[in-house]
C-alpha cells in the first residue's frame, strides 16, 4: 500500500538510471547471453521480468511496455513517444563514488594502486555482509 506522499520521490527516482545497457531497467545476461528487461524493486520482492531477448532493442521495448502497464502518465520510458516522460542515465562524476560519496574525503587507493575505493561504501558492504552471515543457518 502507498501513499500519495511518498509517491513523488518514486516518480523522480524512475527519471534516473545507472546501467551498463545504456537502457533503464534493461541487463543483460551473461549465462544466457540474452538481455532482459526487468521492473520494480528486488528488495521487496515486488518485480517483474519481461522475456530474454536476442537484442537490446526488443528488451527495451518490453521495459517501455511493462512500465506504461505499472506508471501509467508517469511512466519514464527510454524511447518515449510525444508528450511522454524520458528517462535519463546518471553521469558519472570522476570526484564521486558510484553512490555519490565525495573520493577526496572518503576515498582511498588500494594496495596494489590500482584503483580508488570508497571508505563508506567499504563500510556498508562490510555490515551487510555481517548481517548476511548472522542471518545464515549454522551448518555444524
């Protein structure tokens, strides 16, 4: 159930993706070798998958379909048509992490000094994997 309140920032977050595809809600499937289309969120369990496809174009068409089906008007398409709402890949800064956190403050360079890491995205990995570990049934 949601409400109305909540409902704005669901619509800005549909506005943005960050994707290798290129495409909002569009993977591609390495064990396959097909690419898919996929709508709502893994978390809740509340998601939709759309068929494999041999190519990109008919993935994103089945994306563009599932999401008028489940946004209606407010649905941000990739290949929108007139008068409907267009979604937009996220620019990736170079002084940023992937969730945004500033590198100068919390970046650091790994031992081999390949590659910056982020201190707060190691962090919260590293909960998370506590958490999956205490969750986990103890095999004795």
């Amino acid at each position: 159930m949601t409400s109305d309140i909540s409902k704005p920032r669901q619509i800005g977050a549909l506005r943005r993706h960050r994707n290798s595809t290129g495409f909002r809600g569009v993977h591609y499937d390495k064990r396959k070798a097909r690419f898919r289309a996929e709508i709502g969120n893994r978390k809740s369990g509340n998601i939709k998958r759309g068929p494999c496809r041999a190519t990109l174009l008919e993935a994103v068409q089945d994306y563009d379909a599932m999401a008028r089906d489940r946004y209606g008007a407010d649905a941000h398409l990739n290949l929108p048509g007139e008068g409907e709402l267009r979604s937009v890949p996220i620019e990736r800064d170079p002084g940023r992490c992937e969730y945004g956190h500033d590198l100068a403050y919390y970046g650091y360079v790994d031992p081999g000094g390949t590659q910056v890491n982020c201190r707060q995205c190691n962090a919260w990995s590293v909960k998370r994997y506590k958490q999956r570990r205490a969750m986990a049934p103890q095999n004795k």
